[in-house]
C-alpha cells in the first residue's frame, strides 16, 4: 500500500506537469519506467545487455490505435511486445509491431483503442524484451576499454544527451516528458572469457541486492524522481572508489574508477568537497543539494564536459578527473576545476533529487547563473577563502568569460538570448552553448559590479532560497533583485533599475560599443557618448539602443563630480555630461565589468597612450586589460587607426599583469576573425610587434621556477602566445624540447605539450603518434584544430604589400656606398624586414645627384 501510494503521488504530480506544458503532443504519455538489465561484458568485445522494459504508460487523446515509440539499433524479441490493459493484451495478433531502424522508429498496432486518462483514469503496460549489442562506438550506451595492473578491461557506460536515450531501450524520446524510472540488474558471476563487475550505478540508490539459483546477484534500485530521458544514466565496470563528505551535510561526493588508478583522483575528490562548502558557505543554509551522494565516474575516453542534466550520476573523461603530475597541463587542470564547479553549481541551483523540486523556466539562464557561480567558487577557491565574510570579486575569470561571449556575439547571426525561451540546456546548439554561458554570467557580472558585490550576491542567494520547491523565471528574478537592491542610493540617476537594463540585453543580440568625444574647448569640460552596435563587418554597425550603464574613471579626480560613484545609463540617443578633466583623460566602464567596448576621440586616445607610458600602473589593471582588447577589436574593425592602436600598446614591453595579457592575447586573435580586413603582410606586421612586446615577460616567465597554479597558468599561454607569433627564443626553446622528447624519449613539459605538437605539426612533421596517452591525445587534438584555424585563416586573406621602410638620409661624407639603414619601430609607422623597390631606385636616383 505504501509503495501504491508513493506512485500514485509520483502519477499525479506528472499529471499535473503535462497539464501544464502545452508542448507535448504525443497521444501516449509515459509515467513510469522499469527497466530489468543483465549486461555481458565479454573479453573478446562481443559484449551486450538483456533487458526487458515495463513503461507504464496514459492516452493522452481519443482513439489511440498505434503505440509510437522511439528505438534504435536494438535486437526486438520476437513475440516479446505486449500492451496490457489489467490481464487482457491489446496488441494486434495479426500485426502485432513494426520496427523501422532506420527511421529509429517501433510502431505498436492494437486492436482496439486506448481510453483517454482524463476520462478513464486508466493507465496501461507496454511490455518489450530485446537485446542491445554494444560497440566502443554505439550511440548512447557504449563499451570503453582501459589498462587494468597491464591487463584491458572494459565497461558499459552511458551519454543520453540530448536525444541518444533511444540507443538505450525503446522510450518516447520527448525531453519535455518525464517519469518515474525503476531499475534491477542482474550481475553475472565469474566465468571463463566474462568479465566480473562489481560496480553498476544508475540514478537512484541501491535498494537492496541478493543472490539467484542461476549464479546471478539481484540489485535493486529506489524508484528514481521524475526525470526527462536525458538525466537517466546507467554505468556498469569493475572500478572502485573513494568518497568524501561535505563539512555541515550530509552530501557525499564518491569518484569511480580502475582501482589501481584511484590515488590520481584524490585531488578531485578534495576540491569537490571544497566547492560543496563554498556552496553552502554562500547559501547561508545547510541544505544538501541533493539526496543521496553524488557519484561521479571517470570514463577512460575522450568525452566533452558533463551531461548537464545530470546530478548523482556524472560521467567525464577521465582527463578532466584525475591530476597526475607528469601528464597534467596547467590548462586541463583548470578546465577541470571550471567544469566541476559549474556542475555542482546546477546541481545546486536545482536538480530532481531535491527533496522539493526547483524548476527553471528559462534552462539557458539557469546555464549562464551556473557559470557565473563557477567562476565566483573558483576565485575563492584560488585565494584559499572559505568564509561568507572574506568574498573576494572574480575581476579576472570575469573578463575572461566577457572576451569569450564577445568574440561570437558581434555576428549577424548571434540570436539574443531571450530568443532561447524555454529551450532546455541539452537543446541549446552547441555552437551558442559557450555564448549563452558566458554572455549571461558577464551581463550578471556587470550587474554586480553596477549594484555592489554584497548587494548582488545577498539579492541572488535570497531570491534562489526562498523560490525552493517553485518555479524561478527570469522575470520574477529581475523583479524580486530590483525589490532588493534599489534604493535612493542604489537606483540609478535617470530612474533605470537592473531589470530594466538586464531587459535590454537579455532581448538583443551583440554588444555596443561607446563613442567618446571630449570637448575640451569649454570649461568645464563636455563628454559626448554615443553608442553603435559594434561588428568587425562595417556595414554591420548601426545604431543600437542598449541600455548602458556607464562608469568612468578621470586621470585628475581633485574635482571629478562622478568619478567614485557614477550612476546613470545612456540609451540610443547621444548623451552629453560635463566633466573637469584638466588635460587629463577620461576612461569608461570602471573595473571593465561593462559589456561593451569603448571608442576615444584621438586625442583621449593619445593622452591614455602617454599615461601607459610614462607609468602604466596609473591606470588599474582590469582598465589596462580592457584598453589592449579594445584597441585590438576597434583595429581590426576598421574602426581605429593603426597608429592610434600601435601607440597605445607600445607599453607593453613594461606589462606583467597576467589579466592584461590575457586580454592582448584574446584582443589579437579577434586580427584573424573572418570579415576582418587583413593581409597577410599586415598579419606579418602585428606579429613583428608582438614579438618586440612579449619578450620581457616571456623571460621573466621562462626563468622563474615558481610553479603556483597562477603563474604555470601564466606562462603557459604567454609561452604559447610568443610561439604563435614566431618569437625565436620560444620556437627554439620548445623545438629544444620536442627533439629531446623524440630522441631520448624525455617527457614533454605537460605546460609546453600543445605548444610542441603544434610547431611541429607546423614544420610538417607527422610523427606525433605512437602510444600517447589521453592527456597527450588531447593535447594534440586540440593543436590540430589551431593548426587547421590558422591555414584556414591565412588561406582565406590577401598576400597585400608590406610597408615600405622609411628613407635614412646618410650624414656620410662617403659617396662610394649605398647604406640601408632600418630605423626601430616607432608606433603609427609600421614595420618591415623589406626595402620595397621603389626605396631603392629613389635612393639610387639621390646619388647619381650627388655624385
């Protein structure tokens, strides 16, 4: 009685949830799941599992004759489909079923039809046995090998998002449905050429386990909570593990994997527990995010990120888990902190095992609040801070993920992120997922920065608190954040509040940037700010209406009436402020948080290039990182001079800052984005300043033995950075290491290893092969795609003519010699290791003069 009570409460509340969607059209709705398993995993690859699925199922309308199910590449049982209304079979006799595999595609016919549930109250079984053959590459389920103590072993696994659930066993593969999923698995005993298993783990937890008369164990599984198809997992393999419990919950965090490799996950293991109490440090209450442990398994293959559905069953390439000295880079170990602390962070935000379900109308908003916590959890992380009182700003992770939305959301095609609607994460095309992520964390971002850090966080922890149990939308968010945080202090000058400002971005797609004309013929000084849509396309660019909020910082703030706390926005009209600037420069969007880019007049533009130089720790570093990316973009839109641009970055050679750098870094690969008007002599050109500006820092780098997380981060990308733009001292230095590595067999510095695979891809060398591992294999991957990139870049533009140097009147007396003489580059002028003919003949012409 009571397990007939738990399901009718489980039927009821799913038959709430199709009420409420209106988007699901199918005639059959499924309620329930239970799927019976008996996998084989055999030495010699001929591997499959048995299964016999009960789907419990309501006619969603009149008159339905044929059952459509969704299945794919899977062995039906001849006979083995039934529909069971009580003890009678519905199904057709005559022609019981047809299964199209190509269309993936099992069609039940009945011979008479379903009642509706609305009018019935009647639910029925449909009942199907099969057999699933399981490959290395199979869809959805699929086998793994991986080295055991020098022996392989294999394991089934599954990946369901977003529509591979059919792979598995048949289902109506609708991802607005969700049900009830129960689940038993027999597990086979030793026998020759079988491989033993004692790890199967599925979405719920074990109920309780026995032993049959035919050698088998029994496990049974608690039904799980309703879920979609896509957040169903099942994993199956002979690992072991090891587990950590949270500080103030009980929530239990367990990696999975082969036990001889188990002590490369204690890293993990601790940062997972970490982020879980930062999580409850900044939620303020002790509630666990889910209920029962969160098991996490390191699949022995290359896959991409966590399934974002998932919350106590989570799969990802054992690269992005295990940390082991000699094969880590700096690069997958930060990948692997940032992945983790976003899944937790959904998984905090809201997932089905909470004892009260929380929901999220807009899954793309719920995607971009995951990723803003990431970067938040990993910044305190980072500095060691573990307390509610000492939060510290995520002022570099926040320009990272602003520069990586901004160079994907100039284009035409971008779709404003309201546009996502009610789409689900899994949904999302992947070539939007990093932009929806990273846009929507840097608009949350420049929010924060607008309002203040305490502000913002205890509006947001509020908010996500007392919505437990409900629905969160976007715009009850927007509301209950204005209700929190505007005040007379708080609430902008011209009556905008942060729904009204987040409203715009959330509905247009790309980003402005800001004109700034200074007017500096009348006392006090007059500021005029006019904002464009930007793109690296000039017919692009027209007149946006984003509603902007500005902040700016002035070289000479004795006077400054705005400077400490600026509060208003512009819109699409120009607006005009005055300023007492005495001379000096004015900078827009303190501390960058901004997004949006910012255009000078020259003469601003000149007066920030003399400040850089003179001492370039007047301006703070995020403004400083800002500038060069800015610079940058504006270059290769078209919409900044050359030598406004060169004279701004000239001080780079005196640059340490690890944000500033990483912002020329991202600044200079927007030369190469496509539309971008470049030559390849030009091209040629900005790579001959770079290797005049990177120098200093790469050698401070290169020598420093200083191994932080920080500084190995660092010199990674400045290593790659100098290498890219054929800096010497690095291409020989990293070529050093790659013959050393092919000679003597040394291991490469896992820091370096990219860097090495893509020169020597670049010499035209194809012997990077051999027995790499999965560190190294993704490595080289990923060198490949930049190779692929960077001909495809230098393919698709123009040889064009490189500048000519400029002519050196001798002050010889000498009449007997032609001199060249080149001068060093000097910012507006350009650079080239040619003396173009017409140089020659002019100087040929002079001496004939002379002489």
């Amino acid at each position: 009685m009571l397990l007939f009570a738990l399901f009718m409460i489980l039927f009821s509340s799913a038959s709430a949830y199709v009420l409420e969607e209106e988007c699901l059209n199918y005639t059959v709705y499924p309620v329930q799941y239970e799927l019976t398993l008996t996998p084989h995993i055999y030495k010699d690859g001929n591997s499959y599992y048995d299964c016999d699925i009960v789907i419990t199922v309501i006619a969603n309308g009149p008159n339905v004759n044929i059952i459509e199910l969704d299945a794919k590449d899977l062995e039906i049982k001849r006979d083995s489909v039934q529909v069971w209304d009580g003890s009678v079979n519905l199904v057709n006799e005559y022609r019981p079923y047809e299964f199209d595999n190509t269309r993936g595609k099992l069609f039940i016919y009945l011979r008479e039809p379903l009642q509706q549930y609305s009018v019935s109250r009647k639910q029925y079984f449909i009942k199907i046995s099969f057999i699933k053959r399981v490959g290395l590459d199979s869809d959805g389920i699929f086998l793994t090998e991986y080295d055991e103590y020098g022996r392989p072993q294999y394991l089934f696994t599954t990946r369901l998002s977003p529509n591979k659930a059919k792979y598995f066993f048949p289902c109506f593969e609708n991802p607005q449905f969700e049900a009830v999923f129960k689940f038993k698995v027999y597990v086979a005993t030793p026998q020759p050429n079988l491989q033993y298993c004692n790890t199967s783990l599925v979405i719920a937890e074990e109920q309780k386990r026995q032993s049959s008369s035919s050698s088998y164990t029994i496990i049974e599984y608690m039904p799980s909570p309703q879920v979609a198809l896509y957040q169903v997992g099942f994993h199956h393999s002979n690992f072991g593990s090891r587990q950590n419990t949270a500080r103030k919950t009980n929530d239990t965090l367990v990696i999975w994997a082969p036990g001889s490799s188990l002590k490369h996950y204690d890293f993990i293991l601790l940062y997972g527990e970490t982020i879980i109490n930062l999580l409850h440090e900044y939620a303020g209450v002790n509630r666990p995010l889910v209920n029962g442990p969160i098991n996490i398994v390191a699949v022995p293959k290359l896959i991409h990120g966590y399934e974002t559905g998932s919350w106590n069953l989570l799969t990802n390439s054992d690269t992005k888990l295990s940390y082991i000295n000699e094969f880590t880079s700096i690069k997958q170990m930060e990948q692997m902190k940032f992945e983790l602390a976003q899944q937790l962070s959904r998984i905090w935000l809201g997932n089905p095992g909470e004892v009260q379900r929380t929901r999220w109308k807009e899954e793309w908003f719920k995607e971009g609040v995951a990723g803003y916590l990431a970067y938040y959890l990993l910044t305190q992380y980072n500095d060691g801070t573990v307390s509610y009182n000492q939060r510290l700003p995520i002022d570099m992770y926040g320009l990272e993920m602003k520069h990586k939305a901004m160079a994907v959301d100039w284009a035409h095609s971008a779709p404003a992120l309201a546009s996502f609607n009610r789409t689900l994460a899994i949904e999302i095309p992947t070539r939007y997922k990093e932009l929806v992520t990273m846009k929507t964390a840097s608009l949350l971002w420049m929010v924060e920065n607008w309002l203040g850090p305490e502000k913002f966080h205890q509006a947001l922890v509020n908010y996500i608190n007392s919505r437990r149990g409900q629905y969160i939308s976007l715009i009850d968010f927007m509301a209950s954040l204005d209700q929190d945080t505007v005040e007379c202090f708080h609430q902008f000058f011209n009556g905008s509040t942060s729904s009204r400002v987040l409203n715009s971005w959330f509905h247009q797609s790309g980003y402005p940037v800001v004109n700034v004309l200074v007017l500096r013929d009348r006392t006090p000084n007059a500021v005029q700010l006019k904002q464009v849509k930007f793109s690296f396309i000039e017919k692009d660019g027209h007149d946006s209406n984003y509603l902007i909020p500005i902040s700016y910082i002035v070289q000479h703030n004795q006077n400054c009436y705005n400077c400490f706390q600026p509060r208003f926005t512009i819109g699409s009209q120009t607006y005009t402020f005055g300023e007492n600037l005495n001379g000096g420069w004015i900078i827009l969007n303190r501390n960058a948080s901004g997004y949006y880019r910012v255009n000078y007049d020259e003469d601003t533009w000149r007066l920030i290039a003399k400040a850089l130089q003179e001492d370039h720790t007047s301006i703070n570093e995020l403004n400083r990182a800002q500038i060069a990316n800015d610079v940058l973009a504006l270059y290769a839109a078209g919409s900044l001079r050359e030598d406004i641009a060169l004279g701004v970055l000239e001080y780079l050679n005196k640059e340490i800052s690890h944000v500033v750098w990483d912002a020329v870094i991202s600044g200079f690969h927007s030369l190469k984005t496509e539309g971008v008007k470049m030559t390849r002599a030009s091209y040629e050109e900005w790579k001959q300043f770079m290797r005049t500006k990177i120098s200093t820092i790469y050698k401070r780098l290169t020598v420093s033995p200083e191994q932080s997380s920080n500084i190995r981060l660092y010199r990674s990308a400045v290593v790659q950075f100098a290498c890219d733009v054929a800096y010497q001292p690095c291409l020989q230095q990293m070529t050093q290491h790659y013959r050393e590595h092919r000679n003597s067999n040394k291991r490469l510095n896992p820091d370096y290893r990219e860097t090495c695979y893509f020169l020597a891809l670049s010499s035209g060398k194809t012997d990077i092969s051999g027995n790499l591992n999965r560190f190294e294999l993704e490595d080289k991957m990923n060198a490949e795609h930049r190779l692929r990139l960077e001909n495809k870049f230098l393919y698709r533009i123009p040889k064009g003519e490189p500048k000519p140097l400029p002519y050196m009147k001798s002050t010889t007396t000498t009449t007997t010699e032609i001199a060249v003489t080149s001068t060093p580059h000097v910012a507006g002028k350009g650079t080239t290791a040619f003396v173009s003919l017409l140089t020659i003949l002019i100087a040929l012409f002079k001496l004939m003069i002379f002489t």
